[in-house]
C-alpha cells in the first residue's frame, strides 16, 4: 500500500485514540522527593552489612541445604 503522504504524531495519535475532548485535561505525575527515597547505592550497602553480620558459611552446611 502506498501512502499519499507521511503521517505526522497528531494523525498517528488521533488514529489510536480518537479526538481528544477537550474537557480532559492531561497532569502529570510528580516525582517523590528524593529525600524519602532510598537510593540504589544505600540498599547495596543495606545488603552488604546484613550479609557480613551472618558471618562466615560453613561449606559442609551449605551442601547438606
């Protein structure tokens, strides 16, 4: 099939979608504060601390498990 011209996104969009009526209103999302984030970096180091207070792994235990 050959197109007669290229779609631009309004025509792409509005074949998906339909027309948008215009008593919606599009909001967006606000991030959450990074603050009360935990970032990757502290749950690594999380990990880390509650894997060396285990202590050492007996090799022989391991197997059994």
């Amino acid at each position: 099939m050959d197109r007669l011209r290229p779609l631009s996104e309004s025509d792409c969009y509005t074949r998906l979608y339909g027309q948008r009526d215009p008593t919606v209103t599009i909001v967006s999302r606000h991030p959450r504060a990074r603050s009360s984030a935990t970032t990757g970096e502290e749950l690594r180091g999380a990990f880390e601390e509650r894997l060396e207070a285990r202590g050492p792994v007996d090799p022989f235990e391991a197997e059994a498990a």
